[in-house]
C-alpha cells in the first residue's frame, strides 16, 4: 500500500491538479483466440493519443490471482491496502447516500425481498421493484423504535436500502441474514463474535426484523427484507491528512460515493442519469474548488457483467468522446485506469491486471504505448505494479511529493 | 508468499483442474553473445502453441539476485515463502523415501564416503557405489542403537542415505558433518545453537558416527559416512487447508517427493528410469482422483548441471514432442516453468528469473509472444513476478478463488 507515514512526511500542500478518471471494470479478454478486448476494440483516438504521449502500465488492484469486489478496488486505487482497510459495504452504501457512520455506530445493506405464506424467499430483490414503492416501504419500517437505540433506515435505489443504529454498546460483528438463495427463510440477526455487545446488537437487529415483517404485510412484493455487511466506523485515514489533498468524487451510484466520503472526498452532487459527458461536466464546474477530482464511470463494469462485450465497448468510446471536457481544465495529473477487469467474456469481475494510463505532461515519460490497451499497457512504462502505488505516482507527477533525504 | 490467510479465505474446494508441469532449472543462457538460450534453440512446437494462446512471464523463485536450492525453489512455486518456510533438506530428503518427520523428530541426509587409514576423506560419494552395495551398508548401520531413540537408516539412491531419530529432548540444530572436501576427516556432530538439546542430539550422533565407523570398516569403498541437513518436522501449511485442493505429484528424484509430501500432496508412484512421456501417462492415469497435479522433470537441471547445452535442450524437447498427453487431459489451468535456471553455460543453478507459461483457455490474457523462450517472456502478459504468485494465480485461473470483498 502507499506507505502513509511517508505520504505525511512528504505530500506537500500546493502543486498541480489532479483528475482520477476510473472506468469500472475497464479490463476485458478477447471473446475468441485471435480477437480483441472490449478497450482494444473500441475507437478511442482521445485515449489513444494520450497514451502515446504519456506512460501505461498494468495495476494489480489487491494481489495476483484475486478477484477484487468494488470497494477494495477503489480503496486500492486511493491508495489504502485493502487486505488492511477491510471494509464491510454496509458501511460504504450507508455513506455513499449520505448516512455518517460514527464511532459505535453498525450500518448495513438491506433488501427489500418477496416472501411466500410459510416464510420462505421466493425473490431475493422483490421483483426489483421501483424507487417510489421502495420508499414507501422504507417508510413502513423507518418508524419502527429500538429500545436505548437511534434507528435510521433510507432508500437506497430499487430494492436496497442501507440502515444505522446509533446507541451505546453496539457491535458489528453479526452474521448476513440474506441467506442468498430463494426457497429458504431469511436467517435471524446471530453475532459472529463472543462480544457480549455483538449478541444485544443481534438480539436488536431480531426486534427490528420481527417488527418489520408485520409492518411489510401489506407492501407485497415487498414484504420482507434481508440484512447483510453490518458494519462499523472503518475510522480511514483521511486524503487531506495524508496526501494533503482537498479532494472530491463525482460518482452516480452510492456505494462509490460511500468509499470516496470515507477518505474524506467531498462529494459532488449527481444525477442517477448522468452520462460521461454529464459527469464530466460536474467536474469542470467544481474544478476551480478542489486540487483531486475522483471521477467514477459505472457502465462499464455494468455491461461488462452482462456480457455485452459490444455495449461496454461503446461506453468506453461514450468517455473517449467526452475526454476534451477533461483535458480542457488543464489538469496535472490525469490517470484512466479501472477498479478492476470485467470482461464480457467471463460477465464477471476478474483478477487480470488492469490498464493504466498516466498522463502528467510536464512531468511523465513517454513509453514506446500506441494505444490504449491491455496488450500495449503489457509492455508501458509503468510496468505492472500495485492499484495502491496509483496516488504516490498522481501525486509525484503533479509536483506534490517533497524529496525524500537530502 | 501466497497469503495463505487470504488464501483460506477465498479459496473454493469446486472449480477447475490444475497441472503445474515444472522442468527443473528450465531457465538458461546463451553460451555465446549471439545465441539463444536452450528453451530458445529447442523446437518447442507444442509449447510455442500454448505460449501464442496463452500469457507468459518471468518468476522470480526467492528474490533477485539468489540462486536458489531446490527445495525452497519448490516451496515458492507451491506459494510458500522459502525465507519463511526455511526447511532443512534433511526433513525433504527423509520425506521423498516415505520416512515420515514427526514433531520433535531430526531428520538429516547422509553420505557414504571413502576415507584412507588416516581418517581423512578420500572420496565423498564412495565411488558412487550402486544401491545394491550400499543398502549393505545401511543394513550394517541400521542395526545400531542409541540410548532413548528409535533410529531409522534407510537407502535413498547410490551412496545417499536418510536417518531419522525419534525420542524425548531432541534438537536438530547442528552443523554438518560433511567438510564439503577431501584430505580432511568428517567433523564431529557439533550443536549450532545453546539449547541442552542440541548438544544432547550432538552427543547421540557422535556415538553413532563411531559405531558407524566400526561397523563400516570392510564395506569398502563405503567405509565412513558423512551427515548433514538436520532438520526437525516443518510443519507445513497443507494445501488441503490453505487452497482446498486435492493435490497429488509425479516425480521421480526423492527430493521433490518430499517437499511435495510435506504440504499435503499424494504421491504417485513412479520408476527412477521414467522418461518425460512415462511421467505424463502416470498424470493421466491419476487424473480422475486429482484436481491439482504436479509434475516433476529432472533431467533439464541435470544436464544444466553437466554443461550440456545440447542434452538439455533434447530434455526440453523431449517434453514438448510428450505434451499433447497433457493437454489431452483438458486442465483448466496448465502452468509450465522451472523451479529455478540451470544454465548449462554456467553448470549450476542461477538466480536468473524462470520463464513461465500459463495457459487457462477459458480465463486467459492473452499476450503477444510468439513462442515459449525467455526473451519472450520478459515481455508476457505476467509480467515478472514471485514464484509465490503463481499458486494464486493457478487458482484464479481455474475459477477456484472467491471474489475478495463486495
């Protein structure tokens, strides 16, 4: 990981300006032997040219071989090792809509699911049922009082929603009651520890349930819900006492938001609908306030998972349209990199190390790159190395890193 | 190393199936400034096949710059950190011949060796004498008895024996007894740490050197033996816990079914005398009941070892022109690679990083070497990296892993 102890003695508070660009899940395979991947193949000439002026290089998000979830990728890429900052999501999408999770507190993800007559799941996700009725359903449940316990409970988007328990004597260490299958019953609220607190925070996450359950009766398909990455104050070390940053993200789903306000990014507002171009526009009319921008690309993670090797290639040509909005601020530092690969092939995330690039034009090394690619990346100038060297490197690159020794 | 903590978090006991094909000391140089290295000048049709399909790269057995041993060059393609797991040749050598190492037991590899009347060392090997000749001279040491221990001497290969001693309050930390030289006499059994123990173990192997010696008087040339590698029980993380695999090996040389029984693996049976192409028919044979084959060939390191650059490359050869036996096996993941380099041009290991094959035609990244050599490899898709890595990355590629966080 970035060694912090090194990042505060050597970040230093002026310097250039840097965009961090990510598209989720950017690397990709061929879908046959001799073919291309998804950014190989699209048309990407704004990519493409920054690439040859630039340095690429290939980032290994956690470690060899292990197939990286959301939130640790992009701690990863903000330069926290995810093996160390192992974070549960239910903190993440609490705070990616704005829930602060404090000391003591436990947050969770929730679903709303569909339940039959004798208790037994028949929809994990309540037949995905729209923002409006899930609130309503939010609503049923929000009322719901715990004893010695301030209870939140807020829509997420759909189906989900996050909660918060706020009280003395709370313990995250609870089991998921999502038993990830349909058929079962949702599984109590059981502690996972021996902490006599984790077993009174189960005991009221069960009287939450119990009440919940009567409460939903009427709001088929949403009439029951599941918990699941109860959670604590992950207590991140923050970018502004670290790398001496003032940064801030411009992300459309929660959960990226979640990690970013972690680090202590601002977050910038957003609109579900957003496109690159959208995006890119909040970071252009937020530019003059911040010295780090975050910008996060949803799509091509989501149409990587659908398989749709020619749709999340279109998304990545979507971004390389909208790129001169970007290098019109004149930005230090600009990297475009992903979380992590998710190749159509496999309509999952992957391990496969993830391309890179690094654009700083008064500072960076051209590389012999001709293109933005993995197989060009395979042989950049960065070579292949850590997600979390990413931010040593944007910092470098933008004059922001004192030397080290005389 | 392989975080095996990691590791038994993510590690799935379904999937797909693994062969780790390791040509031992693969790596070479060119004997002269021109030329190719012995991979290279090999036709290697069938490994240039994979190497086109697949991703190449360079492993790194134990860090740059240290020629490594077999044994812990084996521990690090197993993902076991050789610095960590410091093991004493003794235990693998007593393991490769079924000699079990318990808790508290030393283990240590002898020789039979010539001295003249002297005492000193004339021979060190006893003129290589065949293994008929010297399991007679294990029968007449193997009688010996010590006060308080069960000792075991059993043959190994020509003048190579193993011992083994069991029993309350003995250490293995001493030193050898090999001078490593001739015209001197063998040391005498000397502790190398303080413990009471030790100097006890000391002790019991002097007086077993001296009855050794008597016994050993007519054997000629075997008339004295030397001891070394003590080493107690290592304990090893078993890949049955750490990966979930059911792994199994097919080796020829005791060594590397020793190290290869020490962290778990069943051991198929084979003939001092199997050609490459005999090795893989036991694979095969054996491939039902196993999800993770390793399999050992020995002679590339052996003429490495000899200065043959030409007999080394017919090895490679060998194992190419044998290779469709593999494949025939459909593996989800086949790795092919060496333990370390051998360079014929040397006539010795050497710390050069080892070329690397993985091919996983599901899962792959496909790079853009055009055959299996090292210069190709320095460009492959994995880029160069710890031999600890490539467990991990065989799992991966196999689907055996869990995604790490959400």
């Amino acid at each position: 990981m970035a060694n912090f102890d090194l990042m505060r003695r050597l970040a230093r508070s002026e310097g250039g300006k840097i965009i961090l660009l990510v598209m989720d899940g950017l690397g990709g395979l061929p879908m046959t032997p001799d073919g291309l991947t998804e950014l190989e193949a699209a048309k990407t000439p704004n990519l493409d040219q920054l690439a040859r002026e630039g340095s690429t290089g290939l980032s290994i998000p956690i470690a060899r071989g292990v197939e990286p979830g959301s939130g640790p990728a992009h701690l990863a890429l903000f330069g926290y090792d995810p093996l160390v900052y192992d974070i549960g999501r239910g903190a993440l999408e609490a705070m990616g809509i704005g829930l602060a999770i404090g000391p003591g507190d436990v947050a969770a993800r929730g679903n709303f699911c569909t339940v039959d007559d004798s208790g037994k799941i028949i929809d994990r996700r309540a037949g995905r049922i729209d923002t409006e009725r899930a609130t309503k359903a939010v609503e049923a449940v929000a009322g719901i009082t715990l004893p010695g316990v301030e209870l939140i409970v807020r829509e997420v988007k759909e189906h989900r929603f996050a909660l918060r328990l706020r009280g003395k004597g709370l313990d995250h260490s609870l089991h998921d009651t999502d038993p990830q299958a349909t058929g079962v019953a949702p599984f109590p609220a059981k502690a996972s520890s021996n902490a006599p607190a984790a077993h009174h925070t189960a005991e009221l996450i069960n009287q939450f349930i119990a009440q919940a359950q009567q409460r939903l009766k009427d709001h088929h398909p949403a009439n029951m819900l599941t918990l699941r990455g109860f959670a604590g104050d992950p207590a991140l070390p923050q970018f502004q006492d670290v790398y001496k940053l003032n940064p801030a993200c411009v992300a459309v789903y929660p959960m990226y938001k979640g990690v970013s306000r972690l680090v202590g990014m601002d977050i910038i507002d957003s609109d579900a609908h957003d496109e690159p171009s959208d995006e890119f526009k909040r970071v252009a009319d937020n530019w003059p306030k911040y010295d780090f921008v975050f910008c996060h690309i949803k799509y091509t993670d989501s149409r990587g998972e659908d398989g749709d090797f020619d749709a999340k290639a279109a998304v990545i040509e979507q971004v390389d349209k909208a790129l001169p909005a970007l290098l019109s601020l004149n930005p230090d530092t600009l990297i475009v990199t992903g979380d992590h690969s998710t190749p159509a092939k496999l309509r999952s995330h992957s391990w496969h190390p993830v391309p890179t690039l690094l654009w700083a034009p008064k500072t960076h090394m051209p590389d012999r790159s001709q293109s933005f690619g993995e197989r060009e990346c395979i042989a950049g100038g960065l070579g292949q190395f850590p997600a979390t060297d990413l931010l040593p490197l944007a910092l470098a690159h933008a004059h922001r890193l004192e030397r080290f020794g005389a």
